[in-house]
C-alpha cells in the first residue's frame, strides 16, 4: 500500500509538472510553454497571461472606443496577435509594454471600422443628446490620447509606466520583472510620467485629469475563456474569416508584416550599399591564382596571335586564399548564470593571462539575496520534514497503542462480561429450578391434603406461580444478555479490530507519504540553495590556461563593463597559442580539389619576412550561410593549421595560403586561352609548316589558371596558337560555347 500511495504521490506531482502550475511563472516562461506545449499546459499559460494582463489591454482598448463591444473586440484582437506571434517573441522581462503596443493598432482599426459603420447611421447620431455625446467624447479622447503619448515614450521608461500605472503593480513588481532595483523602477517612473504630464500639457490637455491610473479590475471569467478558445482557433485554423476579432488581428498582423519588411528593406538597402566595397576588396585580395611552375612552358611570354611550341615540363597547381589566424583550440569561457546578469569587471581585451587569473566578474548581488531567501525555505523545509515525521510517529504509536493496549483491554471487559453472563445465567436457572421444585411440593401436599383449598393455600399457590414466572423471565434475560456480550466479542473481533488497525495504517502511510513529500520539499530547496551557491561561485570567471585575452564579438551585444549577459552565452576565450591555424574561405568553383593533408605556405601580413607551413586541416562540406548574400557567392570554411614557425602569432592576424594542390612533371601544357571550345568539346590550333592551322581536339587535365595540362590531342615539338579565335571560321564561331578559364586545379 505504502508503494501505491507513493507512486500515486509522484504521479500527481508530475501531472502538475506537466500540466503546469502558472503560479510565479514569468511572462517568458509562460509564452515558452504556450509555443512549446500543447493541449491543457498551453491553455493555462496562455489564461495566466490573459488575466495577468488583460485589465490593461482592456482599459487602454477602452481609452480609445467608446462602445464595449468594439472594446472587447479589439481586446481580443490583442491577444490573438500574440497567439500567432507568440513563437516568434523574445521576452527579456514583462509582455504589458509589447501587449500595449498591440493594444493601440488593434483600438484604431476597430476606430475606423466603427466610423465607417455610423457613418450609414448619420442620421440616428444626429439625434442623440450632444451635450453627453460631446461630454464622453472629451473624456474618451484624453484616454485615447493619453495611450497614444504612452506608447511615444523611451522604452525604458515606458515599461515602467505601463507596468506601475496601467497593470497597477508595485514598484517592487515592476523591478522584478524588469531585473532591476527598485529605486531605478520607481526613478523611471517618475521620469515617465513628467514627460507624460509635458506632453499632455503641449497638447492643451488638463494635466489634473491623470485619473487613469486606476485600480486593476478582474476581468470577467467568461471574457477570458472567450479570448483563450478564439486564440486556439485563431493559431490552428487558417480561415478566412472568424469574427470581427479575427479580422482585427489579421489586419495588425498585416501591418506588422509591413512595417517589418520596410525596415528588412532598408537594412538591405545599407548593407548592400556597405558592402559593396568590400566584396570588391574580397575579390582582389582572395581568389584563385596561380602557382609559379619551376619550369613553365614559353606561352605566357609570346605576343598576342603568336604560337608556341609545346615541350615537356613541369606544372605546379596552387591555390591561393585569404583568411585570418585563429587558434586551433579556444578554451572558451561561457555565462552560467540563468537567466540575464550583468558584467561588473571585465579585463581588457589582448591582456595576457595567467591559468587560474581573475577575468571577469558578473554581477550576483540579486543571487545573494535570492540564496538568503532560499536558506530560509531551506529551514522551513527541515521544520516541515520535522512535524510530518512527528506525525509518522504518532501514527506508527497509536496503531501499536490500538493492537496491544485498546484492543486487549476491551477484549478483556468483553469477556468479563460474557463471563458475568453466564454465571447470572446459570444462577437464574438454578433459581427456576428451585422454584420448580418449590411449586412441585406445594401442588404435592395440596393434593395429598385432599379438601377444599384454603385462602391461604390459593395465596401461596398463587406466589410460588408468579415466583416461578419471574424465575423463567430471569433466565430468558440472562441467556439474552449473554447473546449480546457474545455478539459484542464476535463483533470486536471480525469488524472493529480490523477496521480500526486499517483505519490507523492508513494514516500511518498518509503520515508516511507526507514525510516522504516534506523530504522531497527538502532536497528540492537544498538543491535550489546549491544552485544558487554555484551560480555565485560562476560570477568568478578565472582563465583556463595560460594566453592572451580575446573578447567574444559573435555572441549578441558588445561584451564590455555594464553589459548585460544571458545564460550560455559566450563571454572570452583564451587561445591556445601553442596550435595556430588559417580561417579562410574557398569558392564553390574550387573547393572540390582541396582535401585535408594537403601542403600550404602561409604568409602572414605582420611578419611580411617570413613563411610559415601548414598543412590544410578541414574543409566544410557545405557552404557558410552567413558569408554569401545569393546563390552565386557560395564560400565553404577551409582550416589550415600552422605546422612549423610560429613565431609571435596572435589570433585575427591576416594571412595569404598558398595550398599546393599538384606539383606535375614532364606534362604538356599550354596558355589557357589557347583552348578554344565548341560543338562541346576543347581544340587548340595548331600552325602547320605551311603557315596554316589544324584544329586540333584535346583532352585536358589540370590548370593553374594561366596554363592548362594536354593529356591527349598534341606531341611535343608542335605549336599552338595563343589566341585562335580570330582564326575560326563562320561556321565554327557559332558552334563555340561561352568561354570560361578553367580553375586552379580544376580537372578537364
């Protein structure tokens, strides 16, 4: 019983896991669970954020509409956009600023969609009371005008506003939310609300008319369950049309998707206009070039038109590209503190550092405070653990105390009484017998007396029968009585014992699972209490090893002194500068003949004296999505590691890396724009003695870029033109296909 209970236990607490408890949840965790669960966890997420902030989304869609119903319409509206963009929202602290946002666009399409509709009612609003008419629209106007200044201020201030005077939280609320102190909350407040009240003021509206911030107002239970299931529906089914609150949120979602494509485009539009230098620079800096043959053939010093005769010789295969140093290995150093922190120091980038050396240190004041409340639920814990096994005990006692002291003693009374029973019962028969006898003798002497019965004899006669009467009730009683006690015994034995010890067991386990539960409350804070100890003790970032300090840039915002900080993200790395390799980048058109192994020489810009070996380390597989704009650029992430002289190199240094790719000897070889391509195959000319030309087909092999290997098609001695194209016919220019230079390296 106790492993049924237990395991019972467990399964309750992981269904409430699972189906989540939204209680103390942050507005982020409960999105996450609304985008990442499904069925009742997403549904409670999703109402915990509906009443957390839907007084406010309704009092501003109220600010702005004067008819409830458009307020509700629009409110849900609110809440349907964030339905859909729920997945795609990054929430660093509280969703009322953003939901206020929304909030406007969704009142001012409802606006307008009204205008339009009373527009066909002219008439009917004509004869309404303009005197209250005049008097809401003066009041609804100062809250529509008073959210729209809202939404104009600086982030930071606005989410205080928003959070403090439309959610009506604390300023101790808003700064946990916001992870900030409270004086900064309460001076951002303060702030907000000045530029507020100027901004009214400019705009001719009483600053004595602020009554907006009022109390929060539950909103009723029926809006929300509405709002939840139109959310369900608006997320799972793509209709057309699903209620005017659909369409409102369809219209925002619109605008939204518009306004996020104009500022793609004019991010574009500067990036292209930025980086337009910068590929030209690419293009003359990285690329493909050719290597120096020791001994190369004469077609690249002969004049324009000329030939040259083909002779045996040696053709070096090179590729060139351009990179940056970077270590081989990185001890990289990443933030292990949940959630957001900030850097409190931070040494400056190139420091060199020793193993083991302070480098940066994270803020944990707000982990101190929280490990101080965790101590104390820590003890609470143990108190807890303490009176649930005091429980245990009285239950295990009062069992034990039920089996061999109640049970016993009311056993023994039982009996006792059974015995009592039986001996009044055997008394009352032997008084019946008694009186018997007695009545037998009298009804004898009477009888032998043989003449009439005196008043005195009929008196006694009388006597002994109602004595007789009396005796044989007695013993009727006494039997009765001794059923009774009987019974009591049998009863206390096959029903009150057993119910009773069951009854006690079963509070025994109760006392059992609640103790084991209160262990469970114990190790959990304990563990939370040594989380928080470790994550105050990962404030201290110390460096690996020995090396020079290299600040993080690919990781998010600057990481500088007062920058805030996420959880795994990198912070510095401690190069390894005893393992130096080359990050370049190899073109599509090449990067099939580059293979790990292969020999490089490297060149690095700041020590333009000396060169480096190496050898090429790892060649990606697929192309670097980050590096090209469009299909046509496609570079792919080629390593090359330093293998001899590394000398004083440090990591973002500039190189050149020549990758040999082959070194061919006793090939034929001639000027690439010696071949000339058409009906899909490759000819060079070839001048006959005569002073005419034969084209001649070939199958070549591989080119460095300014000479190309002849496997088959030529012989040694013979001359190719250099340029043979003015030399084609009609009929054989329209059959050439377009020309392109073979890559370095590139097979034919």
């Amino acid at each position: 019983m106790a492993g049924d209970l237990k395991g019972l236990f467990r399964g309750q607490v992981r269904t409430l896991f699972d189906a989540g408890t939204v209680t103390g949840l942050t507005d982020g965790q409960l999105l996450e669970r609304f985008a990442t669960r499904r069925g009742e966890a997403s549904e409670l997420a999703f109402t915990a954020l509906v009443e957390r902030h839907g007084p406010m989304v309704l009092r501003a869609c109220r600010g702005v509409l004067r008819d409830d119903h458009e307020a509700m319409d629009a409110f849900q509206a609110t809440f349907l956009v964030l339905a859909r963009k729920g997945g795609s929202l990054w929430v660093r602290d509280s969703l009322g600023p953003w939901l206020h946002r929304v909030a406007g666009p969704a009142a001012g399409r409802a606006t307008r969609a009204s205008a339009q509709r009373l527009a066909t009612e002219k008439k009917a609003v004509e004869m309404a009371d303009h005197h209250n008419v005049d008097a809401d629209a003066d009041r609804e106007e100062l809250a529509s005008v008073i959210h729209e200044e809202v939404d104009r201020l600086p982030e930071r201030y606005r989410s205080a506003v928003v959070l403090c005077d439309l959610e009506g939280r604390t300023c101790e609320e808003a700064a946990r939310h916001l992870g900030c102190p409270v004086g900064t909350v309460g001076s951002r407040l303060s702030r907000g609300r000045d530029r507020l009240r100027d901004r009214l003021t400019r705009r001719g509206l009483a600053t004595g008319m602020l009554a907006w911030q009022g109390p929060r107002e539950p909103l009723p239970a029926e809006l929300v369950g509405a709002t939840v299931a139109a959310a369900t529906r608006f997320v799972s089914i793509q209709a057309a049309s699903q209620g005017p609150a659909a369409l409102l949120a369809l219209g925002v979602l619109r605008s939204m998707a518009i306004t996020s494509w104009w500022k793609i485009a004019s991010l574009l539009l500067v990036v292209t206009a930025s980086t337009s230098g910068v590929v030209s620079f690419a293009g003359r800096g990285a690329g493909v070039e050719a290597g120096k043959p020791d001994d190369p053939p004469q077609a690249a010093r002969v004049d324009s038109g000329a030939a040259v005769e083909v002779k045996p010789g040696k053709l070096t295969v090179v590729i060139k590209e351009r990179g940056s140093l970077e270590a081989s290995r990185n001890n990289d150093v990443m933030s292990k503190i949940e959630g957001q922190t900030t850097i409190i120091m931070l040494l400056p980038e190139g420091t060199r550092v020793k193993k083991g050396q302070l480098v940066c240190e994270l803020d944990s004041a707000s982990l101190r405070d929280q490990l101080t409340n965790q101590r104390i639920a820590v003890r609470k814990a143990e108190a807890a653990l303490a009176n649930a096994r005091l429980s245990r005990e009285v239950a295990e006692i009062a069992l034990k105390e039920y089996a061999e002291g109640i049970y016993l003693s009311e056993r023994s009374v039982i009996n006792g009484n059974i015995l009592q029973a039986k001996s009044s019962v055997k008394a009352a028969e032997e008084r019946l017998k008694r009186t018997r006898s007695a009545r037998e003798r009298v009804g004898s002497i009477l009888a032998a007396q043989g003449g009439a019965k005196t008043a005195g004899d009929v008196t006694a006669e009388l006597d002994l029968d109602d004595r007789l009467a009396g005796a044989e009730d007695a013993v009727a009683r006494e039997r009765l009585s001794l059923e009774i006690r009987q019974g009591k015994l049998d009863l206390l034995g096959q029903f009150t014992m057993p119910k009773t010890t069951k009854q006690l067991s079963i509070e025994i386990e109760k006392a059992r699972a609640g103790e084991a539960a209160r262990q469970e409350d114990l190790a959990f804070e304990k563990d939370k209490a040594e989380k928080l100890e470790r994550q105050i003790v990962n404030c201290k970032l110390y460096a690996p090893n020995d090396g020079i300090l290299v600040i993080s840039l690919r990781s998010g915002p600057l990481i500088e002194e007062g920058a805030v900080v996420r959880e795994g993200q990198k912070l510095f790395s401690i190069p390894d500068l005893t393992s130096m390799r080359v990050a370049a980048w190899a073109r599509e058109a090449i990067v099939d003949q580059l293979k790990p192994g292969q020999t490089a020489r490297i060149r690095v810009d700041a020590f333009p004296d000396e060169t480096f070996d190496g050898a090429v380390e790892t060649v990606a597989p697929r192309p670097d999505r980050s590096r090209y704009l469009n299909s046509s650029v496609k570079v792919y992430a080629t390593n090359v590691t330093i293998t001899k002289g590394l000398s004083d190199l440090r990591p973002g240094m500039t190189a050149d890396v020549e990758i040999l790719v082959a070194a061919l000897d006793d090939v034929l070889s001639v000027p690439v724009q010696a071949v000339v391509q058409y009906d899909d195959k490759d000819h060079v000319a070839v001048k006959k003695p005569d002073g005419g030309v034969d084209w001649r087909e070939v199958k070549l092999g591989r080119s460095n870029g300014h000479a190309v290997e002849v496997k088959e098609g030529l012989k040694a001695g013979e001359a190719v033109v250099i340029e043979p194209v003015p030399l084609l016919s009609e009929e054989q220019k329209r059959k050439v296909s377009t020309p392109t230079a073979p890559a370095a390296g590139r097979k034919r």
